[in-house]
C-alpha cells in the first residue's frame, strides 16, 4: 500500500491540522507517526486529534506504552503537562481530600476506575468538579475499544445506564484559572515593595500565587508607582 508522508511539527501542525481534517472527511486514513517519544505527549499531535474530532473520525492509538498515555494521546485535551492520579480511594476523607485536589488542579489529570467503581467515581467526581470536560477510555488497543466524550455529570449520567466492562482510564480536562481581581494583587504587590521586596521579586512571587500573567502584573505595578 503507497501512503503519502507529510511531516509534521510545532511549525507547520496548524496548516497540517487542515489538510488532514480534509483527508478524513474525504475518507483517508490518516496515521500520525513518531520516531521519539508519544505522540501529543508533550509531543505534537494535539491538533491533529482535535482536527479528527472535529469532523467525526474515528480516534485510535496503536500501541501506547500504558493506558495513561494512549488514552492523553486520543483525549484531544492538552497534554504538555498532566498528572497520574492512578485509582481513586474507596471511600473515605482519603477520597475526599483527593477529589477536592483535583478540583484545584490546572493541569490534565488521568485516572483509572475500576468497572465496579467507574459510575461512584464519575459521579463523585461530577459532584466536586462540576461541568469539568472528560474522557472516558475503555479497552484501549483492544477489540471492544471505546472513548467517549463529554462532561462530567454527562459521563455520570451516561455510564449510569451502561453496564460498565473492561478497563477504564480517566481523562479530565484541567481546572481553568481563575481571573483575579488585578487591582487588589496589584496593591498586595506595592505593600510588598515598600516593606522592602524587590519590585521583580515580589512580582514574581505574587504572579505565582494568583495566577496573573507575571508580565500583565509587573506592567500594572509599573503604571501604578509614583
């Protein structure tokens, strides 16, 4: 079988992601191939998966080295930073401290859900997390490979009326930051300053914990010195 190779890197992906939502619509198969590590595993890839998405095709990944990683690469949720949470616990303050972490986590968290717990967990997770987008992995690289996607109380609701089966992996997009009042981490930055921080330092720092743009504070910081 003749294939036409095309490359494909941080460059040129955008342009890439077009011509491949095309090829697919039109009924190619398409494969995104690396000879280094994981595709959209803090690798390139993301646009193409969400230019499939898009147009309905079928998403799949052969062979990933776990179900973590296989499942990020087909989520079409980013990936140049996530975190393995592994099983929820059972039940308990361990469970809740656990769930109530994730809903403070910015980056993509990848879980993986007994069939006998996947419908507690989801609905657990709905509870806390809200609308929160997520994937829902089953059997993947094998015959009966699933993934759905959707939100939180959708996945709840959904494999609510499923018969769960197989082995199921979690992908559940990251919590979005929270816009911050400016003025007031503005004057927490000026009170800083004239205690004695440096005027980097103290950006810096306050940029961190509240999650403004380091750039966006230290410009309003500077219009707003005498």
């Amino acid at each position: 079988v003749r294939a036409d190779v095309r490359s494909y890197f941080v460059g040129n992906e955008k342009q890439r992601a077009v011509e491949l939502a095309e090829r697919l619509e039109s009924g190619a198969a398409v494969a995104l191939i690396s000879d280094a590590g994981m595709p959209v595993v803090a690798d390139p890839g993301l646009t193409a998966v969400q230019a499939a998405i898009s147009v309905g095709a079928e998403v799949t990944a052969v062979p990933g080295p776990s179900a973590a990683t296989t499942a990020l690469a087909v989520s079409g949720l980013p990936a140049e930073r996530f975190v393995f949470e592994g099983f929820l616990p059972r039940k308990g303050k361990e469970r809740t401290v656990r769930i109530e972490a994730l809903n403070e986590e910015r980056r993509t968290a990848v879980l993986f859900a007994a069939k006998s717990r996947l419908v507690a967990d989801l609905t657990d997770l709905a509870q806390v997390l809200g609308e929160r987008r997520i994937v829902v992995a089953r059997e993947l690289t094998k015959a009966f490979e699933e993934v759905w996607r959707g939100s939180l109380p959708e996945a709840a609701e959904h494999w609510s009326a499923c018969e769960a089966r197989g082995e199921f992996t979690l992908v559940i997009e990251g919590a979005r930051p929270v816009k911050a009042d400016l003025d007031r981490i503005v004057a927490e930055a000026l009170d800083a300053i004239e205690e004695g921080e440096s005027m980097a330092d103290a950006v810096r720092r306050i940029a961190s914990e509240s999650g403004v743009s380091r750039r966006d504070l230290y410009e309003a910081v500077l219009a707003s010195r005498p």
